[in-house]
C-alpha cells in the first residue's frame, strides 16, 4: 500500500473526505504519474543487483584472503567498504524522490551492517577484548544507526539501531556473568521500545512496535530456556503476561502488528507451559482445550452481540 492509500484511508475514516473523493483523488494521482517512472524503479533493481554483487564479491575475497590479511589491513577494507555504501546512500538521496530515498535507506542499512563488523574486528584483533567484547560492538552500531535513523526515520534504519541495542544487552549479560540476564535486559528493551513508540519517539510506529513485541517476548523466552538450559516457571508467566499485554495493546491502540505478535506469543507459551507441566497425562490439556474453546466461544459472542447493539444505540 502506498504513502498515498494510507492517507486516503486515514482521512476516509476520520469523516474528512467521501469513498467517492478519496476515489477521485486517487485516480487523478495515477492519471498524472510520469510515464518515465518505470525508468528510475528499473535503475533501482539494477542498484540492487549492483550492490549484491559487490557484497558477494568483497565476502569470496574476503574468504579467501581474510586470514592472510594483517589485521590493519582488515580494519582498513571493512572502513573503506562500509564508508562507500556510506557516502553511496548520501550522494543519491533527494527530498520526494521514492526510489532514491529507499536506494538511500538500503545502502545505509548495508553500511551499518559494515560499522557493526567493523566494530566486531576492533574489539576482538585489535583491543584483544575477551569479556564483553559484544557491548563494544553494541554501543559504536548503536550510536551509528542512531546518527543515520536520527537523518532517515525508516524502518530499515530503526531496525539496524534495534540491532545495535540487541548486542548491547549480549554485552552487558556477558559482563553481568550470566545467561539470564540477557533475558531481562532485552525484555527491558522491549518493553521501553514500545513505550518509546507508543509515545511516537520512535517512528514508524509499526516498525517499533513489532521490534518492541520481538524484544519483549524473545527476552522472557530466554528466561523461561535460560538459553536451553533449565526451564523457569518465572519467564513462562512472564511471557504469558507480556503476549496478553501486547493484546490488550492491539485493541486500545488499534494495532494489528500487535494483536498478531500477541497472539503468536500466547500460542507459544500456552505449548511451552503444556509441553513442560502437563505433558504427563491427558487431563491438562484437555482441560485446557475445554477452557480456550469456551473462551473463544465468548468473545464471539461478545462481538457479535457489540456490534448488533450499535445500531440500535445510534438510533
């Protein structure tokens, strides 16, 4: 759906505009488009290939010859390589152009995916770092994805600062000495993602509240697992609670990448709890069955009985 439809759907619901109008207006837009469009959109898929091509060829000679590099060398090829998908993604920006803008947001994406190697080679060939060495590479790709969202707020850019965050809590568990607490760490990320984006901090919205529910249910997941070691009754409840939280979420904020998180996360953690204290016998489950059925059965019956009501209450 296009920046277009999305507005037209927005200003349709909110009583600004008619279907009708939001019709014509569509059709107007579509009428005036330059024909050469296809041109610039066919320059794009080759940039792409271009850009595939350059990346599958630097990872084979890397591959072949990265051992044998000193390790100035490799810091010198990782900076030079990123800093030309850098300055790439500058030079062909432009206000208003869609294709340059989404050539922009890619190669940037690409360049803080070089940052964060290059952060990786510092901080274990050249600090010799043992303990930690992620919370390094976390906070330099935290702050250059932070610089490049700060410039671009695209989702490929928030998702790259998303990245930076998601060492950094490896680090911080890594010095913290225990598995767990990189399950907390990034469950505190999460939740703070959402808060951040519900308060339209972080933008898209829909782009943050997805990475928001990815760290709030994968972090009581790692707790519940202890990174597959020994399961938690403590990060089972936690992941229920965040699953119904993000539920709950859908509906006051009307978002439906929510409702589809939250739901996957309550399936999973229902078979977790299933799988872990009721595999046993067959009266748990079945118990459990009996029980979701009827609480489906429920809310179905709550809709429809809703939105029978409205007319009446309009009347």
């Amino acid at each position: 759906m296009s920046d277009l439809d999305r507005m037209l759907e927005r200003w349709t619901a909110a009583g600004l505009i008619t279907a009708d109008q939001a019709r014509a207006i569509r059709a107007t837009e579509k009428r005036d488009r330059p024909a050469s469009r296809a041109i610039p959109s066919i320059a794009e898929v080759i940039a792409y290939v271009g850009a595939i091509f350059a990346l599958s060829s630097v990872g084979f000679i890397a591959s072949e010859v990265w051992e044998d590099l000193a390790v100035g060398a490799q810091v010198g090829l990782i900076a030079l390589v990123t800093g030309l998908f850098w300055l790439c993604g500058w030079w062909i920006q432009g206000e208003g152009n869609p294709v340059r803008e989404r050539l922009a947001t890619v190669l940037w994406f690409i360049s803080a995916g070089g940052f964060g190697w290059l952060a990786d080679v510092v901080a274990s060939d050249v600090l010799d770092v043992d303990n930690g060495y992620a919370l390094i590479i976390g906070l330099a790709l935290s702050l250059y994805a932070g610089l490049l969202y700060n410039l671009r707020r695209t989702p490929l850019q928030q998702i790259a600062l998303a990245g930076g965050v998601g060492f950094v809590c490896a680090g911080l568990s890594d010095i913290l000495g225990g598995d767990e607490w990189f399950g907390v760490l990034l469950w505190l990320a999460g939740a703070g993602w959402i808060a951040l984006t519900r308060e339209e901090v972080l933008t898209p919205r829909r782009t943050g509240f997805a990475l928001g529910a990815v760290g709030v249910l994968v972090g009581a997941e790692a707790i519940a697992l202890n990174f597959f070691d020994s399961p938690d009754a403590i990060g089972l409840i936690l992941g229920l609670a965040s699953a119904a939280a993000l539920l709950y979420m859908s509906v006051s904020l009307s978002e439906m990448v929510l409702l589809g998180f939250g739901t996957v996360g309550l399936l999973v953690f229902v078979l977790h709890i299933i799988g872990e204290y009721l595999a046993d016998g067959l009266g748990g489950p079945i118990a459990l069955l009996i029980a979701g059925v009827a609480l489906l059965l429920v809310a179905l019956i709550a809709v429809r009985l809703k939105d029978r009501a409205k007319p009446e209450q309009v009347g």
